[in-house]
C-alpha cells in the first residue's frame, strides 16, 4: 500500500518515522498543504492523510477520486475541512482520529478555573510588579451551575472531572449518554442557557449548529456567564460574543479556536500584519482567554493520532472494519 502524508507538523514526525521502519507500506511525507496545486504528487498513490490546514472540498474530492484514491484520513477528530457528501458518492472512505479524551477535558474544566479566577489579569499584572488585589476577586466552582453541550467522549469526560468539585451539572445532546447521566441532569439548552453560570461547548461541528451561540442564544442566558468552547470555532458567532462582552452580558470567555482562526492558527506570526480584526479585538479583553487551539496538545494525544491517521487507511484498505471511520 502507498500512502501520501500531506501537512506533516514538527511534533508529527517522529512518530511517522517510527512507523515508516514499522511497516512494509510506502509513506511519503510533505509539509505541504494537499491543494489543486499540491494534489497531482498523490498521483499513483493507494490513500492520503492529512491534517485540517487542507480543505478537501468537492474539486479536490473529484481529483483523488480520478487518480484512484478511495481512502483519505484526516489526523483529527474533527473533519469539517472534508466534503463528506461528495466523498460518499464518489464511493470514497473517510477515517478521522481519536484519542483519549483526558487532554481536552482537562483542558477545558482549567479555562474554567483560570476565567473564575481572573488568573489572566493576575499573570500580566504579576509580569510588571503589580501585586495590587483591584478587581480580582475570582469565584469558587462549588457554588456553581455549569452546562456541558456535548456528552460524547470529551464532554462526558468533562462532567466526570467537575463532579470533584462538588458543582450543580446540566447538560444537553441529541443523544443521551448513559455514564454522564449518572453524573449530570440532562435538560433542554433554554433551561441550560437560563440556569448556568458557565457553559462549554463539546460538541462536533455540523449545519445545524453552526453559529449555535449566537445573539439570540446569549440573550437567554445569565448575565455574566462565562463561555469555554476547546471543540470548535464556528460553534460560536464571533461578532455576537464580542458584543456580549462589550454589553458586559457575557461575563467572560475561555476559547481555545474561534471561526477566523484559518492562516494564524499554530503560526508564530510575529511582526506580519494581521487582518483577522476579530481575533485581535477579542483577545484584548481582560475577561478573555484565547488559546493558540491546543487543548488537544499533549504527547500522548498526538501520538494516538498520527498512528490513527496511518492504521485507519490500512485497515480500510484491507477492507476492515475501523472505529475511526466516518459514517
């Protein structure tokens, strides 16, 4: 089997390495982005991987299709960079990531902290020797009401971390989960936008949620509530947070990727211009956390997915059944 790696990171490579010696497969790695540009050097290859710097829209679906290609994975969870309609009447497999749901759990109840806590504030006083204790008096999550939307891996993982602290825990799906029921009360999002203090968001991108935390939504729920989202970025109206904050409605925000984030995320990008206003405006906010969008960062994770993305297209290829196919 020969498979195309495309969007190979610095921190991925290793592991590629490894797995180049590991298997009689043909890997082929690039830092490239897969593009219409790029896409020709796939040609003569089984199955490509890449990560979501690619946009694999209907042209390039078409493109991989005529050269032959019926696997393609992505090493992510989420794979709202592919065209999965296209994909699926080109008859082409999907395959994204998975890994243990710790790192963005974790990740996620810290925002939390840090944005009760007021701990930005307190950090960038600290680094100019302001010591002063002016409008830093933070909260205690036992006091509490916090909605998780999204019970899957990450977020019912989520609701098993905040049940130490000893908090009030709502949460909403389309579907219930059986372990985070035991722990958390599932409600309509009206009462879980009504009643909770702080709302984080775990859900996978789709149509239908798009743009979910939007003017509208904020207008329900309760004053100075503070937002975390570590899933996805379009899960939130950029321009309808900014004005909850300014409105002083929205009480705070921890965000680890946000919609404008395309050509800045994961790049030091120094003394360049940047023209993405948004991002900047928001992040000026002493109430405001934006993370470089990597909850998802840790060792172990980052192995699990590149060796996901690589297995996944073996095992399709061989004509196995995977979990990390994309139905």
């Amino acid at each position: 089997m020969k498979i195309y790696v495309y969007d190979v990171m610095e921190f991925e490579k290793t592991t590629l390495d490894d797995m180049k010696k590991e298997y009689e497969d043909e890997i082929t790695l690039t830092t490239d982005h897969l593009t219409l540009q790029t896409i020709e050097h796939a040609k003569g290859y089984d199955a490509v991987s890449v990560l979501s710097y690619s946009k694999l829209d209907a042209a390039i679906m078409a493109k991989l299709n005529d050269f032959g290609i019926k696997h393609i994975s992505t090493r992510t969870i989420g794979f709202d960079h592919f065209d999965v309609k296209t994909a699926r009447e080109l008859g082409i497999r999907l395959y994204h990531a998975y890994y243990n749901p710790n790192n963005v759990a974790d990740f996620a109840v810290m925002l939390m902290l840090i944005m009760l806590r007021k701990a930005k504030i307190s950090i960038c006083r600290a680094l100019v020797n302001d010591f002063s204790l002016d409008g830093m008096m933070g909260r205690e999550m036992r006091s509490m009401t916090i909605g998780v939307i999204g019970t899957g891996k990450i977020g019912s993982t989520v609701i098993r971390n905040l049940t130490g602290f000893g908090c009030r825990i709502l949460c909403y799906d389309l579907y219930k989960n059986a372990e985070a029921e035991k722990m958390a009360e599932y409600t309509d999002l009206e009462t879980l936008y009504r009643e909770c203090d702080i709302i984080t968001l775990h859900t996978p991108l789709t149509d239908d949620n798009y743009h979910m935390i939007n003017e509208d939504s904020m207008k329900k729920m309760k004053k100075g509530v503070i937002l975390i989202n570590t899933a996805r970025g379009q899960l939130i109206d950029t321009a309808a947070l900014i004005k909850g904050l300014e409105e002083e409605h929205i009480g705070g925000a921890g965000i680890d990727t946000v919609e404008e984030e395309d050509g800045i995320m994961h790049v030091h990008v120094g003394t360049k211009i940047v023209s993405k206003r948004q991002i900047m405006y928001l992040k000026q906010f002493p109430n405001v956390l934006y993370t470089q969008h990597y909850a998802f960062y840790t060792q172990e994770a980052t192995q699990t997915m590149v060796r996901c993305g690589v297995n996944s297209l073996q095992d399709g290829f061989a004509g196995k059944e995977t979990a990390a196919e994309i139905k």
